[in-house]
C-alpha cells in the first residue's frame, strides 16, 4: 500500500512525419516534490519509448483519487498515519481509513428484483390472453393494447411476488446474515467483528492480517457477497478500506467539497475554500457516526496488531455510540 504525501506530473513530447506525440505520467514520493517529479519523469520517458515503438498504450494516465484507478496509488489527501494505517480524505470530503493487512468487507444490500424466470413467468399467461383477445377482436389495436397491459400488469405482478418472497425471507439484512453465519461456520478458526452500516454491512477480520492478493481473500469477498468495486480495488491498491466519517449528502451538506473535483493535490490558493468547506463537514459530522458494532463471531484469537486496527477504527467511526448512521 501507498499513499503519498507528493505528486507530480512528467510530461515528453514528439512530432515525426506531422504528427505531434505527447505522453504524460504521474509520479510520487513520501520524501519530496523533487522526488515525486524524478519519478514522474522516469515513467514517462518509460511510457514514452513504448508508445514510440509502436506499443498501444494510453498517452495519459486518468487523474483519479481511487476508484478506478490502476497502477497508481491512492491520491487523496493525507489526514493522519497511526501505524502502518493511513487515515485520507476522500473526493467527496469523508475521511476512509486505508490499511495493508486488516481485512475489511463491505457489503451493500442491493435488490436486482425478479429474476427472469419469475418476470416471464408472469408475462407469457397474460401475453397468451392478450393474444386471444386481439384475435377475438379482429382488430390489432386491440391486440397491441391488451399485450402493452399485460406486459405492465405482469411486471407488477412479478415485483409483488419478489417483494412478498423477500420479506418472507426477512430481506437483505436477513440474507446477508446467514452468508456471513453460514462462512463463519465453514471456517470456526476465523473471528470476525460485524457492523451495520447505512447501506448495508461491514465486516473485520480480527484473527490475523491478510495480503489483498491472497486466494483466500478472494473466496472471502465472493462467499460473503462483497461489494465487487471494493473487492477489485483492495487489490488494485494492495490495501483494503473502510470509511470512517459520514458522507456529506447523509448529514445535510449539499454543497461538494470546494475546489471541485476534490482530487489531491489542489492549488494551494485553493486551500482556504477547501478549508472552510472541511470545517463546516467536521462540526456536523459530529453527530452521526459511520457504522455501528453488531456482533463478534468466530472462534479464533484475535492478532494483536489487527485490534489496534480495530480500536482506531471504531472511535473514528464512533461505532459503539448510539448516534444515527450516514
């Protein structure tokens, strides 16, 4: 994992036979902006030799602060560091707590509503009868009417059906429950600490540290239903993430974080505004917290060094206090 406190950008420029080549490539550095640019202009003489020799690649990197990004580390603004933790804030102005070792699940609940086999299911009996009324009509007006009506009252019928299946199940939370008791029972020696977030469920493993790129990791993500985006960019980034402070939109700020787009690093003249706009989020952010503890299950031993994880992440999320989640 790493987030740099530095950033720049190289850039090299070629014009053969009327055509104008230009590559552009980030660098980065813990040490200084010097360095950073050292980097960046190594990558782009790299990328730049490449690109002349007739290999397909892209002639500039996105400028993107994480999701999405590939072969560039996380770019947002460095709160603070507590051990090999690296606390940033995000695009949107919410602090996430980045980490390398402790393993972090998030789980959104998601309704895809009825499958296919339940929609046509409903349909083709209507479908069949709009077609005897259009014929007993003799007229394909009638026939067109009848088959638009119960092409609606199916769908009707098949989200009615879906949504009475659902309940009786208990819904999302129900189900997310019994993946995460059915995976806990298939591997006792784990111990995990389960939390309610507002769009679902976040879970952290306590009895050792991972590797993101670990297979185990992977059948993990896929048992336990996680969130596909996050599970792609733990191992993009080679770090695994939770966000530990409420997004703005939760907590009545309407109004993007100043400058827009909130990508790292920003014009320093812009940094008052950013500022300003910071400091009205924390007061109000105060009074929410991010997710809160649930329950503990699993029989392993937690790792010492995860559960310092684990204390600092839940007094940033305030998750142990009873505040409304955003």
């Amino acid at each position: 994992m790493i987030v740099p406190q530095y950033w720049a950008e190289g850039r090299l420029q070629h014009r053969t036979r009327g055509r104008q080549v230009t590559v552009r490539r980030f660098g980065w550095s813990d040490l200084s902006l010097e360095d950073a640019q050292a980097l960046a202009d190594a990558r782009t003489r790299e990328a730049f030799e490449r690109v002349l020799a007739g290999e397909a690649l892209p002639r500039r990197e996105a400028r993107r602060p994480y999701n999405g990004s590939e072969g560039v580390p996380i770019r947002e603004e460095i709160v603070a560091r507590e051990g090999d933790s690296v606390i940033t804030r995000n695009a949107y102005g919410a602090r996430c707590l980045n980490t390398p070792r402790a393993l972090f699940v998030d789980i959104d609940f998601h309704d895809p509503g009825p499958d296919r086999a339940l929609r046509w299911g409903c349909r083709v009996p209507l479908l069949m009868l709009a077609a005897g009324i259009g014929g007993a009509a003799g007229s394909w007006l009638v026939g067109l009417l009848a088959t638009g009506i119960a092409l609606a009252l199916g769908a009707w019928i098949a989200r009615r059906i879906h949504a009475a299946r659902r309940n009786r199940d208990g819904g999302p939370a129900a189900a997310a429950d019994r993946r995460i008791e059915a995976f806990v029972r298939q591997h006792p020696a784990w111990r995990l600490r389960q939390y309610a977030t507002p769009a679902g469920v976040r879970l952290l493993a306590l009895h050792r540290g991972f590797d993101p790129r670990e297979q185990e990791v992977a059948t993990c993500f896929a048992a336990l239903g996680a969130d596909p985006v996050y599970a792609l960019m733990c191992v993009r980034q080679r770090c695994f993430r939770a966000r530990v402070s409420p997004k703005p939109w939760r907590i009545g700020i309407e109004r993007h974080i100043r400058p827009r787009p909130g990508t790292w690093p920003i014009d320093p003249a812009r940094m008052p505004e950013r500022r300003r706009w910071i400091e009205d989020y924390e007061r109000r952010a105060e009074g929410f917290a991010a997710c809160r503890y649930v329950r503990t299950l699993g029989e392993g031993a937690a790792d010492p060094a995860i559960d310092a994880v684990r204390a600092l992440h839940d007094a940033l999320c305030r998750a142990e206090r009873t505040l409304p989640l955003a």
